[in-house]
C-alpha cells in the first residue's frame, strides 16, 4: 500500500476533516525497514505512531537474561504505538520487521493535535486500546491454559483482527513456517507440528508457505 493507500484503508482517517487529513498526510512520514532489523527498540523516546504499510512486524520484549516473549503480530493496515506516545514514556517492548516493511510514522505532534481537534479520533484511540488490552489477556491466558495449538491459532487469528488489523489479510497468509514461530513465540519446528495439528482438525490448509484460514471463528475460539 502507499501512504495514501494505507490512510484510506484506516477507520480514524476516514473520520477526519478534510483539512485534517491533508495535514496527516503532509506530515506523514515513510521508512523502508528490512528483514529482521528493528524498527523501534526498547528504552527508545516515543515520537511517532507506527501504521504498517507492507510488510509484517512482531512485537515482543525481552528480559535481562535474553529470554523473549512475543506479545502480537502487526500485519499491513495495522497501526500501534499509541500507548506509549499517550504515556509519554519510554518503548517497553521492541518491534521487529518479519520481511521487509514499509512503516508510515505519524509525529507525536501530530498524533496529540489530531487529539485535542478530534473526538472521533479519540473515539478511535479507546477502541483500540480496549482491543488491544483483550488481546493481550488472551496472551497471557493462552500461554498459561493452552498448548502450542492455542497458541499458533491465537497468533493467526490476531493478523485478522477487526479493529487492530482493519484492512485484514485475506484467507490466503503467505507465512513461513518459522514467521509463524516467530508470532507465537515458539520454534519453526513446534509451529510445523501445531500447524499440522489444526489443519487436521479442519481449521487450515498449509501449502507451500501459505497458510489457507478454512475456518476463522473457529480459529478464534481454539
């Protein structure tokens, strides 16, 4: 997608004025960010909102030790970042590109003007933030109750995700089967087991890197 292509598939620009959204995309700003490089670190200032115009990102975080936890995917359409730009504060967690991406960075300025002019970007923000907090309790649920089938279902149903993922991938995921272990946090190896498991239970079809969703509710509720 290009910027413009991204800003017309996103439900907060199409709320906006049309002297709104002029400014957005006058201010709007574009990285290219290739695989496996970062493209926020954790302890980095917020300064922008990240929206993902191509590609596929992970967001995970890491304790002193080295140990990793992935908390979501971020597919194209997506846009995140906003609670640290709210808060003000420093990255908690880093972003990595799982294939080369292109990343629209919108200012912070610009984030907090849309803040005080808008109220249906507000109305914008606390859906997604409320989105996002059920999401990452189903995390926390699946990695303490689940198995790794849980755990590879709720990472592909994330990329399908209403509000986060707006624009949606299709049924057709064009995902390795070691991006599929990067999402759910687990080994290439465990991620080909798990995804064999769901596609005999008719959930999915897995061919040639590309994981066919047969049944999305279905995947939600494994």
């Amino acid at each position: 997608m290009s910027l413009d292509a991204l800003l017309a598939r996103s439900p907060w620009a199409a709320a906006l004025t049309p002297e709104q959204r002029q400014r957005v995309r006058a201010e709007l700003r574009e990285r290219a960010v290739p695989q496996g490089a970062y493209v926020i670190r954790k302890g980095d200032l917020a300064d922008c909102w990240l929206g993902i115009a191509q590609g596929l990102v992970k967001v995970h975080c890491a304790s002193p030790s080295g140990k990793r936890a992935t908390l979501t995917g971020v597919p194209a359409g997506g846009w995140l970042g906003e609670g640290s730009l709210l808060k003000r504060e420093a990255l908690r967690y880093d972003v990595v590109a799982l294939r080369d991406s292109r990343i629209a960075c919108m200012p912070g300025a610009t984030f907090r003007w849309l803040q005080e002019t808008s109220l249906p970007f507000n109305r914008y923000l606390l859906d997604q933030l409320n989105e996002r907090l059920g999401l990452f309790i189903a995390t926390v649920e699946h990695e303490r109750l689940h198995g790794i089938e849980g755990r590879v279902a709720r990472a592909l149903a994330t990329l399908f995700h209403p509000v986060l993922c707006p624009s949606g991938p299709g049924p057709a995921l064009h995902l390795t089967q070691e991006e599929v272990g990067l999402l759910a946090g687990i080994s290439r190896q465990r991620a080909n087991a798990a995804l064999k498991v769901l596609e005999d239970e008719g959930l999915l079809a897995v061919k040639h890197s590309v994981v066919h969703v047969l049944d999305l509710e279905a995947l939600r509720r494994y």
